[in-house]
C-alpha cells in the first residue's frame, strides 16, 4: 500500500482506506524488515558533464545528445548505461 493525500491505495487491487494518523504512529516493522529511508536512484547527470550522441527517446524532443553514466549491474558483470537529455531532462537507461 502507498499513501495518496489522505489515503491509502493497494497497489494490487486499488482499494483506498482513509488515512489513520494515530494508527500510524502506533505502526512498527517486524520480521526483518528495515526502515532506511527511501531507495537510492542514479540520476546520470550528477558530477557528469559529458555527453554522447544519442537521440531522446521522448516524443515532443528533437535532441540528440544526452548525459550518461555507466552502472553495474548488482550481482552480474553487465553494466546498464543511463542517459538524461541534455534538452528536456529525459531520463532512460539502455541495458
């Protein structure tokens, strides 16, 4: 379940449940589970200044350069390169 303004969404089915505060604050994690914040995401335009040809694959742009950075994949030896366009900020990644 995900939080949308006041409520509480099933990802699954989209049930929605008005948001209870106290029964939040009462909530823990159990088996296992961890709390650290929300997910690191590469961005490929952090600390990078160089760019490559490679067209934007949004519909409303025409640029052909983008920022990118090279990330491994965990656990294989592949890497997945990520691009930002240079132009309207367009994220993607090709594998």
């Amino acid at each position: 379940m995900h939080t949308e303004g006041e409520t509480w969404v099933c990802r699954s089915c989209e049930n929605e449940e008005p948001r209870d505060s106290q029964a939040e604050a009462a909530m823990e994690t159990r088996d296992g589970q961890r709390n650290d914040g929300p997910p690191a995401v590469a961005d490929a335009t952090q600390a990078s200044t160089e760019t490559m040809q490679e067209p934007c694959p949004a519909d409303d742009c025409d640029s052909d350069r983008a920022y990118y950075e090279m990330m491994p994949k965990p656990g294989g030896s592949y890497e997945v390169r990520l691009f930002t366009c240079v132009e309207c900020g367009h994220k993607w990644r090709e594998s």
